[in-house]
C-alpha cells in the first residue's frame, strides 16, 4: 500500500553533475519566498514545495518563479500555485 501523497508542488530537475543546488521561489514582484539549498548527485531529482515562505506561512494561490542554480547552471521556469 503507498504512504500518503505529499502536499505542495514538485519541482523536477536534471543535473549534468554532483553539485550544491540552490532553489529559490519568487513572487511576481522578485521578491524571493522560499529557498532550498542542498548536496544532490547527478541525476533526475525533485524538492517539493508546500506553498509555505521560510516562515512556514503559506502563501496566496498564484504565479511564481523558480530558479536553480549549480556551478555554471542557471534556469528560470514559472509556475502557478493552487490552493
């Protein structure tokens, strides 16, 4: 039986090479709401994002912006959060 689904949105990614990864959450305004940081092996990896600023508030249903960041590495995509 599969353990419960976690809430929020999975932010998928491919990285080329063992790396400190950098992700950050913006606003439609720049300002930056969450940030991820962490070691990650080469691969297809994901961090979910439960909607919360690093206040652990959750923020309002709308478009956002993340960026990844590794080594020379650097995308931007857009999102929109639902709630």
């Amino acid at each position: 039986r599969p353990g419960p689904v976690p809430r929020g949105t999975v932010i998928g990614f491919d990285l080329p090479f063992d790396s400190d990864i950098r992700r950050s959450i913006y606003n439609v305004l720049g300002q930056t709401v969450r940030t991820f940081r962490g070691q990650y092996q080469a691969g297809q990896r994901s961090v979910t994002w439960d909607g919360a600023d690093e206040s652990g508030i959750g923020v309002a249903s709308g478009v956002y912006f993340y960026r990844i960041t590794a080594k020379k590495f650097n995308d931007v995509k857009k999102m929109t959060l639902l709630k």
